[in-house]
C-alpha cells in the first residue's frame, strides 16, 4: 500500500497525519467547487442534455475501485433481456485518444486498448451485441450512439458526476468492504463527493459483500433506504472462469487450486484480488503490483513470465486480472502459463429492487420520449433476465 493508499484507505499513522494536514485545506476548495457545480445544475443553471433514450447512469461516491466495471455488465445484459439495443458509453480513462469514438459497434471491435481504453474495451469483449463509445463528453456519445448505431438504451460508465448528459436511473456502487475510505473528499481522501450526494441516486449497490463486516453492511442498507427509498442490491465478486491471457481458452475455476501463483495487476484495489485467487485455492509466492490502468512493458512482465516454474520457490503460474489482460502485448498474453481470472457481479440480494428501478426508469423514458396520445406509447412487454 502506498502512502496516498494508506491516507485514503487504511489507518495512517502520525506522520501521514501531518501529511494530511495541506491535502484536508486542499480538499476543502474541491468540495466547496463540487457544491457550486451541483448547485448550478440543480438550478438549471448548467443544462443536461438529454438523450433520444433511456440512461442508466452507473457510477460511485469514491474514485477507482467499486467495482463498476461487473455492475455495468450486469445492467447491459438486464437491458438486452428485455429487448433493448444496448451502447455503453465510457470515459475510456487512460487511452492515448480523447476524440469521440466508437470501440465497438455491436459486431466488431474497432479499437484496441490504447487508443480505446482498458474498461470500454473488456466491456466490449464481454458483451457481444453491445455498442461501446467512450470520450470525455459523453453527451457527444449519446447521439452517436442513438442515431448512427441504433441503440435504444443507454449505459453511462462512471457517469454519477458527469451530469452533462441527464439520466433516468442513477446506480451508485459502494464497496461494501470500504466504501468511503477516511471520510474524506478529494485530495486528502478517495471521494469525490460527500456521502450526501447519495441523495441523487435511484438505487444504491453493495460490492463485495462478502468481504463486509455484517454491521457495516446493515449500517449501509440503512444509508442506501434513506437516500433512495429503495432496498440496495447486494453483490459479490464471484470468479466465474480462469482464461489464458489472450481470454480465448477455459481452464475452469479448479485451474488455480493448489498451484504456486505470482500476481501482476495494475488495478485500483489489488488487495481483493489476491483474496479473490486465494479463495480459488492458489498459493501466492509473490505479488506485482502496479498503479490502476498501467500499461504493462516488457522489461516489467518479462522477469515475472520467466520465473514461473524456474526452480525451488518458483511460481507455477501467473495470475492477473480480466482488465490487465486486455492491455498485455499479444506476445505476452500468449505465455504458456498466464491465466486471467474473470469476476462477475452475482447478486446476493435486491434483484426485486433492481428489476424494479430498471423498468420504472425504462417507463420515464417512454414517457418524455413519446408523447402520451401516441400509440407507441404503451409499455411493451419485456421478458426478464
């Protein structure tokens, strides 16, 4: 964990505590900047466009690490079970590009990773059938998507603060495990907004579930009832697959049980992840991280790669994660003992309330988006996932 990690996450010792010092005054000017901004859209001194669809917004309170990326999935897949033609439109942090711009029509993936992004392009990977768009202006994306691209429901990828674009659902995702850090808001803490803001959201959803101290999980229903009036869905970080690393070959859940592992990643929260491969029942001998979104060179992998299986103490694989493959070379990606876990979000609890807040969304939508006399304005009959 690194100091910044420690100030944000963990319990900071007195030193890191005279470090907060400046970052807390800091963070007094972005919250009141962060109110001011709110204030002006609330107003309507600020406009959000809206979009010729519906838009489920799926974002968080704190930065990186929630785990959006498995709730954005489970959304567009609910979406496509009832009928509707599905684009995801993304930030695409970290590419080398900012125009707008399509990684993926729905048949074909168009961009790779650098200049696409890491997230847009696994969400394009997962979801066959699904258009995914990403630049920073996301109201830019939204026709793009709409008119050149068909879609006829959209999913805003980290979108609970980017409130260009008007929604008809707001999903705030909260890890359950640590969900606001120090408290704190940017830079001497993770969020970006106090827990307040949760008054914007039409459904809250509880991450890791697993790993939360039961009271804490109580204390966040309660949270997530009083902001929303809804119950919160509850999910875990289920492996559901162990891929090799270009993501094309099944070894199965057992691949990792009783093997020596090395960990790479380069994600925001890499502790779960190693308890992700420990509970897969792999033994980690070493562990590699990197800073969220890094894209991996050849002189960092190739020690890694090339200690697995050299001798006593040696590796028997190494093991990273879905988005930390997408960004690998294909040279490195085809090593003969890389595997990639791959996490879903498996829903524990709040289904109801999610399918709920889905079609009540769906629902406002028809309604502004066709006037009341018209014929297609009667609600069409959708089946459920």
């Amino acid at each position: 964990m690194t100091s910044v990690e420690a100030i944000w996450w963990g319990r900071p010792g007195p030193l890191a505590r005279v470090v907060l010092l400046p970052l807390v005054l800091a963070s007094l000017l972005f919250r009141a900047a962060a109110a001011l901004r709110g204030w002006l859209y609330d107003r309507g001194l600020l406009r959000a466009a809206r979009a010729a669809a519906p838009v489920v917004s799926i974002g968080n309170v704190a930065v990186g690490g929630a785990g959006k990326t498995p709730v954005a999935i489970a959304v567009a897949t609910r979406l496509g079970a009832r009928g509707r033609r599905v684009a995801i439109l993304s930030r695409g942090y970290g590419a080398t590009r900012s125009d707008p711009r399509v990684v993926s029509d729905g048949r074909a993936l168009r961009l790779g990773p650098d200049a696409g992004g890491d997230e847009p392009v696994l969400l394009a990977r997962r979801l066959p059938g699904v258009a995914v768009l990403c630049g920073p202006r996301r109201a830019a994306l939204a026709p793009m998507a709409t008119g050149d691209l068909g879609a006829d429901a959209l999913v805003l990828d980290d979108g609970f603060q980017h409130r260009a674009l008007a929604r008809d659902l707001d999903v705030v995702v909260l890890d359950a495990a640590n969900p606001f850090g120090n408290g704190r808001l940017l830079p001497a803490g993770p969020n970006r907004e106090p827990r307040a803001a949760l008054r914007r959201a039409g459904l809250v959803w509880l991450s890791r579930v697993d790993l939360a101290d039961p009271a804490e999980v109580d204390a966040l229903r309660a949270l997530a009832r009083a902001a929303t009036g809804r119950e919160p869905v509850e999910s875990r970080h289920a492996p559901v697959d162990v891929l090799d690393g270009a993501l094309e070959r099944s070894f199965g859940l057992g691949a990792l049980r009783g093997a020596r592992v090395a960990l790479v990643s380069g994600i925001a929260r890499p502790g779960a992840f190693r308890r992700t491969v420990e509970g897969l029942g792999a033994e980690v001998v070493s562990e590699h991280r990197f800073p969220d979104h890094h894209r991996f060179t050849a002189a960092e992998l190739a020690p890694v790669l090339a200690g697995a299986a050299t001798g006593p103490g040696g590796a028997d694989l190494v093991v990273t994660t879905e988005k930390d493959a997408v960004r690998l070379a294909p040279a490195d990606a085809a090593h003969a003992r890389l595997r990639v876990v791959r996490i879903d979000a498996q829903i524990v609890r709040g289904a109801d309330a999610l399918d709920a807040a889905l079609d009540a969304a769906l629902a406002r939508a028809a309604a502004r988006l066709v006037p009341p006399s018209h014929p297609a304005a009667a609600p069409r009959a959708a089946a459920r996932p």
